[in-house]
C-alpha cells in the first residue's frame, strides 16, 4: 500500500463509517442499508418495497426512469455512491 492508495482505502473506511456500515455484507437497495446475513424473503420484501415507490413515482413532477435515483435517492441525502 504506497502512495494514493493508502489514502484512498482510508478515506473510503471513513465515509463507511460515517454512513454506519461497520462490517461485511452489507447492502444498499436505493439509499436502505442493511447489513448481515439475511434470507433471500428479506431482500425480496426491501426490493419490492422499493419497486412499488419507484413506480409511483415516475412519471410525476418530471420524474423518469433515468433520473429517479438522482431525485430521490440522492436529493433524499443518501449516500453518493455508485
């Protein structure tokens, strides 16, 4: 670990952190964190949860399938993250 990197991999544990992900596996479905082992059922019920919001809310107030994340996720101050 020389250089840029050390740094890198420091900064990127901080903002971990900072959002409150502390260990492995963790998963974010649309700015909702979980973390730990979980049934497949569970995930199922996050994302279809997750579905049913975007669907209600696309097409209205100029939202679109290719801006939602950024509208709603993003502009709600969840993580930036890719």
């Amino acid at each position: 670990m020389a250089g840029d990197c050390k740094q890198v991999v420091q900064d990127g544990h901080a903002e971990l952190l900072r959002l409150g992900q502390r260990g492995t596996p963790s998963f974010w479905i649309n700015g909702r964190f979980t973390s730990g082992h979980r049934p497949a059922a569970d995930f199922k019920v996050l994302i279809d949860e997750e579905l049913a919001l975007a669907r209600s809310r696309i097409g209205k107030k100029g939202t679109t399938r290719s801006n939602y994340y950024e509208r709603w996720v993003l502009a709600d101050g969840k993580s930036a993250f890719e």
